[in-house]
C-alpha cells in the first residue's frame, strides 16, 4: 500500500509548527536551535525554531514569539494539551547553536548558538525533559529533516556535507 503524500513545511526564524504525520518540517539552523517533541503512538510532532534565549524587553506578553526559547517551548507544551496529549509522552530533541563566526570562541559574545544551547538544556532539564538525542555547538549550519510520521530527523552540515540520521541515537 502506498503511503499517502505529506506535506512539507520550511520553517524560518522564529516559527514554530506542530502536526500529524502527513507533514515534513524542514529549517536551516546557525545559531539557532530547534527543539523538537514527538509522540510515536500518536504520530504527532512539533518544532520551533528559535532565535535567543528570552525577550530582552519587560512587560507582559501579550502574544507568543518563537523568536523567543521559553516563549517557543511554552507553545510547544500549549499544542500538546490542544491534542489532549501529556507532553511527558512526548520524544524530545535539541539540535543547531553552531558557532558561525570563525574567529568566535565558546562563551564570547559572538557566540549564541552556546547561549542557546545552555538556556534551553536548563529549560528544558528543570521542567523534567531528558534529550532522546541532540546535536548542538559546532562551527557552521545544519540543514534539518523532522518526518513526523516516523519520527525520523537528519541533519546535513555544512562543514562536510555528513548527513546524520539521528532516528536511532541514544543520548549516554
């Protein structure tokens, strides 16, 4: 039986999507980093494709901004409950925080991919999530492949082309 089409989705800075398993999401990440969930009985999937930790303005929040890593993860949890789905269920995945400049080192001030990664580990740790698997930090890009039908996600490096499926890592 042939499986029916699905439908692709290219996030950019600052989107986020959630779906079923007719849909393919796709995003380029530099310092950005994507956090995925995905339910494998339900066949359900999220990404979000952040840019920085937090608003950097006060005030309160009148709407959601994906730009934003508590702002797209607290989106991310919010369509879980819109599926009557614990988001505990749920396979979650961190990927990108390159560093993009060469002459960056981790911790300076180009460099926030590692402010990325570091803010949303421990977001994502005091809220009880364990990474299934991830793939942070680095120097360049990662082109990123979610299928949500089967939970499958490969990246594709910029620095040498090395595409990784990741649909079968195991964090240590």
């Amino acid at each position: 039986m042939a499986l029916p089409p699905s439908t692709e989705i290219f996030l950019h800075h600052g989107q986020y999507f959630f779906g079923d398993e007719k849909h393919v999401v796709k995003t380029l990440l530099g310092s950005c980093v994507s956090i995925t969930m995905w339910h494998p009985q339900r066949k359900l999937g999220g990404m979000c494709h952040l840019v920085t930790p937090e608003r950097i303005a006060a005030g309160p929040i009148e709407k959601l901004d994906g730009r934003y890593g508590h702002e797209a993860v607290l989106w991310l949890f919010q369509e879980t409950s819109r599926r009557t789905t614990n988001p505990y269920e749920y396979e979650v995945h961190m990927f990108g925080g390159g560093r993009m400049f060469r002459r960056s080192v981790p911790g300076d001030t180009l460099d926030v991919g590692s402010r990325n990664i570091f803010y949303l580990s421990k977001l994502m740790g005091e809220l009880g999530f364990k990474f299934k698997a991830k793939d942070v930090g680095q120097f360049g890009s990662r082109f990123m492949r979610f299928d949500i039908n089967t939970g499958k996600i490969s990246l594709q490096h910029n620095e040498d082309a090395l595409e990784k499926s990741l649909d079968r890592v195991k964090l240590s």
